[in-house]
C-alpha cells in the first residue's frame, strides 16, 4: 500500500497537477476581485498619418472612448470608438483647385486588453489589439457667404451675412480594419483612477487604392 502511494504521489503529472491546484487555490482570491469589474476611458490626442497616407493628409488629432468588463485580472474584454480627424495636405488640396478639405475616420472594434502587471501595481503597462468596422469621410471645400437671418436680443432680428464653408466634393465609405499598440496605465486615487497614455497603429483596409495607416496617440484617464 505504501509502495502504491509512494508512485501515485511521485508521477511527475500528479505533481504537476497538484501545484495548478495550489497555484490556482491561491490566486483565485485576488482574480476574484477584478472578475466582472467594469471599466471606461476617455482621451484625447494626435494623429500621425504614416506610409503613403502621410502624403495625402497631415497630422491631425483623435478622440477615444472605450469600456468593457474584466473576465481576468489580467484580461479586459473592450469595445472603442475613435475618431481621428487630419486635414488634406497643400499638394492635394491644389489639385482639387480649394483652399480646405480633410478625412474624418471613425472606428468601431472589439479590442481585449492584456495587462502587463497587476491591478496594484503604480504603473501598469498593456498591449491592446482589435478588429472590427472603420468609416471614412473625404471632403473639400472653400469659405463662402450666406444671407441668413440674425437675433439678438431686444435688436430684434434682421438679415445678416455670415461666413461659412461650402462643401463643393465628398465621399464616404465604410471598410473593416485593425489596430494594435501599446500604452501604460499610471493609477491613482487608490488604483479606481489611473490616467493613460497610448500608441496605436490602425490600418483601414481599401479596395483599389492603398489601405489607409496612421497612429493615433492618446492620452486621457481611465475609471
């Protein structure tokens, strides 16, 4: 009986078992407590257009907003929406013959995040990565007038002329893409609050012209 206790304790995949259920016995508690917590961020930033998208447009800025849920302490399942605007460089712009124009480019993806160090940690670095629905507006346009009638006040109202800017082309199309980066969280007010900053490469796929590239850089604060 001891001989057959002796081998069952001394097989290798025993073992090997035996310590997953210790490791997994000691860090259930401390996983317990992230499982299921919601998260949110906001931020903003710039636009680096990069590849030959950097000769169709210029820098330009970006606004993000992303939330999900913790399915581990070191796993966040995300959604984000960004927005990135970046106006249309001199050269294209004279051969269209207009003064202003620029692409607008919003995005909607599913992208987990995996965190490089623990919640308690002061600075917490995480890889993110995403796919999912890009849409793309193109337009140009020059200022004009437009005769409009103004209030104000006890002036009463009374036809004005204001400035405006007259879109005179545009297009617009809907493609999947991706994106994949890095940032760093730097948490405060006992961890609940950490602001981040971010880089992220994002390709647009296209069809019959070159895919649309550029890194947005974000910074903001995450709840």
């Amino acid at each position: 009986m001891r001989k057959a206790v002796s081998r069952f304790l001394g097989n290798p995949f025993v073992r090997f078992g035996s310590a997953a259920v210790l490791l997994l016995a000691f860090s259930f508690p401390a996983s317990a407590q992230s499982i299921g917590h919601a998260n949110f961020s906001a931020g903003g930033g710039f636009t680096e257009p990069i590849y030959s998208t950097g000769s169709e447009v210029n820098t330009g800025w970006n606004v993000d907003f992303r939330g999900g849920v913790a399915i581990h302490h070191m796993f966040d399942a995300d959604l984000d929406f960004s927005y990135a605007d970046m106006g249309l460089t001199n050269s294209v712009l004279a051969q269209y013959g207009e003064p202003n124009g620029g692409v607008g480019i919003w995005s909607l993806t599913f992208n987990p995040v995996v965190h490089l160090a623990p919640r308690e940690a002061k600075v917490r670095p995480y890889i993110t990565a995403g796919y999912g629905l890009y849409h793309m507006n193109f337009s140009v346009s020059h200022p004009t007038a437009v005769q409009t009638i103004f209030c104000y006040g006890f002036f009463g109202c009374y036809p004005a002329i204001v400035g405006a800017n007259e879109v005179v082309a545009s297009n617009s199309t809907y493609r999947s893409g991706f994106n994949g980066g890095l940032g760093v969280d730097f948490p405060i007010a006992g961890g609940g609050v950490a602001f981040f900053a971010e880089a992220r490469y994002s390709q647009m796929f296209m069809s019959g012209v070159p895919d649309v590239k550029f890194i947005p850089v974000t910074f903001g604060i995450r709840f």
